[in-house]
C-alpha cells in the first residue's frame, strides 16, 4: 500500500503571475512556500487541509473536468469579500437540496472552484448516535 505523507493540486497556468495575483491576493490563501526565480517560480498556497501548487505554464487551458472543492466557514461572507475583490462570480451561494451551501467562481484560466460551506447541522459536521 502507498503511504501518502502529504498531497497537492498542481495547476500549470498560461499566464503564471496573473494566476499568482488571483490565488494569492484576490482569493487571499497563504503561502506554504516558493521556489524558482522569475515569471515562472513557483507557490505552493494552503488549502486548509491541502495544497495548491502554481508553477510552470501552460500553452492550454485546463480540462473542465478539473475543478476545485474549497470549504469556507461563510459563504455569504465569501460571496461579499470577493465581489468586492472584483472576482467574477459564477454563481452566488445557493443551499443546495443535499444541505450544503454552494458557491462557484473560477480562476483566471478558468479551473471552476466551488466555495462550500457546511451548515451546522448537516450530516458532515453531525452524526446522531456518535
């Protein structure tokens, strides 16, 4: 069995700086660490319990297929911090019928990232009888 010591997300955006400006200073997330010099260095962000490594570029797009899943605390408070970051909005938070709250921006090269926030008395943060 592979024993895992740590994980990331690995993005190779086309414009590395401009996606440096999006996660590190609209989105806000901290710096686990740098390496590299110049345009194409390197960040690794936390992401809670994660991390998002932007390095390298890339001459396409990512696939849809690949998107991110960020749990906030607040996503109403997300919603308003962002907006007035000028982050494009995809879709305001919204309670979905399976009870978490959703909310959808994405990057500038547009990796689709859903903000999720996990209501108090959803199954996730409660199991009755434990």
């Amino acid at each position: 069995m592979v024993h895992v010591l740590s994980s990331r997300v690995l993005l190779r955006p086309t414009d590395p700086e401009r996606s440096r400006v999006f996660y590190g200073d609209r989105l806000a997330l901290p710096v686990y660490r740098e390496f590299g010099t110049g345009v194409e260095r390197g960040t690794v962000y936390f992401l809670g319990g994660g991390f998002l490594e932007v390095s390298g570029r890339s001459d396409t797009r990512p696939s849809p297929a690949v998107q991110l899943w960020l749990q906030v605390a607040d996503a109403g408070a997300a919603h308003e911090e962002l907006r007035a970051k000028g982050v494009e909005i995809v879709r305001p938070p919204v309670q979905e019928p399976w009870g978490l709250v959703e909310m959808w921006i994405s990057d500038p090269d547009g990796t689709q990232i859903v903000l999720v926030e996990v209501p108090e008395d959803h199954p996730l943060r409660y199991r009755p009888g434990m």
